[in-house]
C-alpha cells in the first residue's frame, strides 16, 4: 500500500516543490550576499563573525538542504521523482552559478568540465545520501503515524546513504580530498593542455 496516496493530501505543486526549494535557494542567496559584503564591516571582530557564520549558513544550505526539502515534499504529498527533483533544485541552482562564476575565465568546454569538481560531485552524491536518509525518516514517522506495516527500511535508500559515505571518503576524507582534486586536475591538462 502506498501510505504517500492514502494518508497524505496531495497539496498543489507551489506548495510541493518550488516552496520548499525556495526557502534553501533564499537561505543560499542571502548567505552568499552576507559573506560576500562583510568586507564593508568596520569592526574587524564583527566582519570575521559574520562572515564565518555566513559562510557556514551558506555550507548548510548548501550542502543539506535536502533534509528540508525531501520531508516537506513527501508531507505535502509529491511523489519519490517531485522529491528528487524538489531537492536538487538548490544545488542545480548553485552549480549553474559557479558555471556562470568560472565560464568568466574558462572558455565554454572548461567550463563544462568544471561540473566534475570533486566539490561539485560530492554536492550530488551527498544529496542523495541525505534524500535517503529523509526517505527512511519519513517512512518512520508515516508508520507511526498511521499503524501500518508499511517497510521503512528498503535497498534504494539505504544504497544512496551507502554511496554518500563512500563520496565522502573518496572525495573529501582520502587525502584531504587532494587526491581526487589531482586526478580532476590531471583530466583538465589531458584534454586542455
């Protein structure tokens, strides 16, 4: 039985989707705007807080928002493909402005190959960890909620938790992430250089 159709209204695709990414795409620009003017701050003590505690906003949003936005969407009743898609809209979003940041002193076809940033591929990857373990969290709930012997833990969710640990470790943790940052870079002199 699917406890998303029986239990859950479907509300309207504003209040679905685009409310609950917009609330991290706002979080996201206003982080970036604050760290990006606290240079205007006088007081050096209070130009380091605020942008140290933007910046961390501006991480969080980030690199976390899908555990705002998968929940949300799954308790105003979208489907598993409007959660994915709900939840990677702030980091398409994101990744579309670092294109536009680095196209600046890149030509077209390095830009492109920006996209396979070790950064910028652990962003995904940690998605899709944190949409499984939204999944899990939800069904949780959902089963407490309603009673009913609906499977919490299935293979789909509990594999893009596996693979965010394992991108996570290969990307930021081995090495410090200098590793992969290497081997992105030697892909960028093979092609360009």
């Amino acid at each position: 039985m699917n406890l998303v159709n029986t239990t859950i209204q479907k509300t309207s695709y504003t209040r679905r989707i685009v409310i609950p990414s917009a609330i991290v795409l706002v979080v996201m620009a206003l982080s970036f705007i604050v760290y990006w003017s606290a240079w205007r701050i006088d007081s050096y003590s209070l130009h380091r807080f605020v942008s140290h505690f933007s910046a961390v906003v501006l991480f969080i949003s980030i690199g976390f928002g899908p555990l705002l936005v998968y929940p949300v969407a799954y308790f105003r009743g979208s489907g598993a493909g409007e959660r994915i898609y709900a939840s990677l809209i702030p980091p398409i979003i994101w990744l579309f402005k670092e294109l536009i940041r680095v196209s600046e002193f890149f030509t077209f076809s390095e830009t492109l190959y920006f996209i396979f940033n070790p950064l910028n591929i652990m962003i995904f990857i940690g998605a899709f960890g944190l949409m499984g373990l939204s999944e899990l969290l939800c069904r949780r709930r959902m089963k407490k909620r309603t009673g009913e012997p609906e499977k919490v833990i299935t293979i789909l969710p509990v594999f893009a938790m596996c693979l965010a640990i394992v991108g996570l470790y290969v990307f930021m943790i081995w090495g410090g992430g200098v590793h992969m940052f290497y081997i992105f870079m030697e892909g960028y002199k093979a092609l360009f250089i």
